[in-house]
C-alpha cells in the first residue's frame, strides 16, 4: 500500500528558482492539503482542494500555487523560492470531500527543502 | 483569525511520570483529531473526538473534548521512551488547523 507519496525528499534550491513539490495519493481520497512544518510554528496550512477542480488557500498560500486535475495528484509549485520557503512540506490525503476533517488523514513522509 | 493553540509547546518528564497536553481553540470545533510525530518523521493519527465532553482511552492514553467543543487534551500515564515526540491537535474551526503541538521528550 503506497498511500501517500511524496517526491522529492529532499532539495536545495537556490533564491529565485522554482520547483514543483509532488504529492500522490492512491486511497481515492477526495480532500488533499500541503502543510509547512517550521521549528515553534507547528504545521500551517497552505492550500487545500476538496476534490478534482477545485482548491483554496489555507493559513500561508503566498509564493505558493496548487492545481487539482485529477483526484489521486496535487502538486505544489513554488514560484520564486526564497530563504523564508526553507522549510519541511507534508501533503495529506482524507475521505471526506466536504470539510476534510471528518476522517482520519494521512500524510506522506515530507520534503525537506532548502533555499539559498 | 481561527486559531487552535496548544500548550505547553516542550515537556520533558521522567519515564514513569504523567504527562498532559491542552488544545484550545477561539471558536467552536466540529471535531478534533490527535497526531503523533515522531523524530524525523510525519503525524500519524492518534484519534478523532466529535461529540461535547466525549472521553476516550487507548491504553495509557486518555482523551477529552470539552463541553463547549473549544478544548480538548491528552494524557498520557507512566511515559515510557516509546512516547517520545510532538503531538498535535487538529481541529476544524472553518479550516484543517494544527495546534502548534507539544514536544514530550522522556528521560530513562
């Protein structure tokens, strides 16, 4: 069972580049998340998408765009990376479509990404 | 804005001793969940609590959500190294909201 899978684990980016985080889920989940995980800040939310089409911005989404063509991928696109973007990233997948937090979610294993 | 906060953000025990984390939010929660991390790793789902003042037990771990559905904590008796990690709250106050999570570190 493969769950939720993330790539890369880790990167080194240099300021100003952009990269595209990739995060897949193979449990038919509806609700998708990426989260930065920061020393002291807990996970923050960034985007969100409820299903196929659709998404919307969480806690943090600037310098961050997501889109949702399909139900199993959501990927994270970094526009312009910057030192503040140094961070570790976790996607998330759960059932439920409607809120996303009626059932048990499930994260991938993270990206730790660096930018100098 | 919506915010879940949890305290207190390090713990450091005694194996053997208890030990209690809170979560408290600034608006009403439709339910609230708990997540484990270990050390280098990513949140595991612990629990999911959804009705006022529910109770519930997974061995030497006790959860509560409170009557106002703003707080909930977990309790953890006789901490052993196995505990060791960051735990977090998870509500849902309009959007997915992690607490910030408490750090348990155990000394043998």
């Amino acid at each position: 069972n493969a769950g939720v899978t993330q790539t890369p684990k880790f990167q080194v980016l240099k300021t100003g580049q952009s990269m595209t985080l990739q995060c897949a889920q193979d449990m038919n989940h509806e609700y998708m998340s990426w989260y930065r995980q920061d020393p002291g800040m807990g996970l923050r939310l960034i985007h969100y998408s409820v299903g196929a089409g659709i998404t919307d911005q969480g806690e943090v989404p600037n310098g961050y765009n997501v889109s949702r063509s399909t139900t199993e991928d959501f990927p994270l696109r970094l526009l312009s990376a910057a030192p503040s973007q140094t961070s570790v990233y976790f996607c998330a997948s759960s059932y439920s479509g409607v809120s996303g937090g009626d059932t048990e979610a499930f994260f991938g294993q993270g990206t730790r990404l660096t930018v100098v | 804005g919506q915010q879940v906060m949890q305290i207190p953000q390090y713990q450091h025990v005694q194996e053997g001793e208890d030990f209690t984390t809170y979560c408290n939010s600034s608006t009403t929660l439709s339910n609230i969940q708990w997540y484990k991390q270990r050390p280098g790793g990513h949140p595991v789902f612990l629990i999911q609590l959804v009705k006022s003042g529910e109770v519930k037990k997974q061995k030497r771990l006790t959860f509560q959500f409170g009557e106002a559905k703003k707080n909930s904590s977990l309790h953890i008796t006789a901490t052993q190294t196995t505990d060791v990690g960051t735990y977090f709250c998870f509500g849902y106050p309009g959007k997915l909201i992690f607490g910030q999570g408490t750090t348990l570190q155990v000394k043998p």
